[in-house]
C-alpha cells in the first residue's frame, strides 16, 4: 500500500471522444465507470474526469479525460471503455 503521507499524482489521462455527443452515452460512461472504481472526485480519491477542450474545427464532440492514481486501474478502464 503507498504511503499516504506521499504526495500522489495521476497518470496521464485516457481520452474519451463522444462523437457526436450522446448525453446518455456520457451518462452510461460515467454510470459504468462507478461501478467498477468507486465514485468520482477530486482530493485524493481513485478517480476523477475533466472535459477537455473541443478544437474549432470539430462539431458536436464532447471530450472527457479520465485520471486515475493507480496505474492498474487505468489501464482496465482503457481496455473496456476507451473509444
């Protein structure tokens, strides 16, 4: 187990694109992802999500970027929900 007095940094973030965005995909997404880790927050929790910003030149795409502090966590989120 890390020591917790250790400051923690997340990996770097999986992208997500919803393309078109679907308000119940990204609603399924985030249900799923609960599911498997726990709820979501900031402060040193397992995992958290931002949007990211959609370039100009793309319409009706929503990115999510999703930080995990263990290692093995991201990568099974990767494996099963990234597009």
């Amino acid at each position: 187990m890390p020591d917790p007095t250790l400051p923690v940094s997340p990996i770097s973030p999986i992208r997500v694109h919803f393309r078109p965005y679907n308000h119940e995909e990204v609603q399924a997404l985030l249900k799923k992802a609960v599911k498997d880790f726990g709820p979501f927050g900031l402060n040193g929790k397992r995992w958290w999500f931002e949007t990211a910003e959609t370039p100009d030149s793309e319409i009706n795409v929503w990115i999510v970027d999703f930080y995990f502090l263990d290692t093995n966590d991201a990568i099974i989120f990767g494996l099963k929900y990234q597009r």
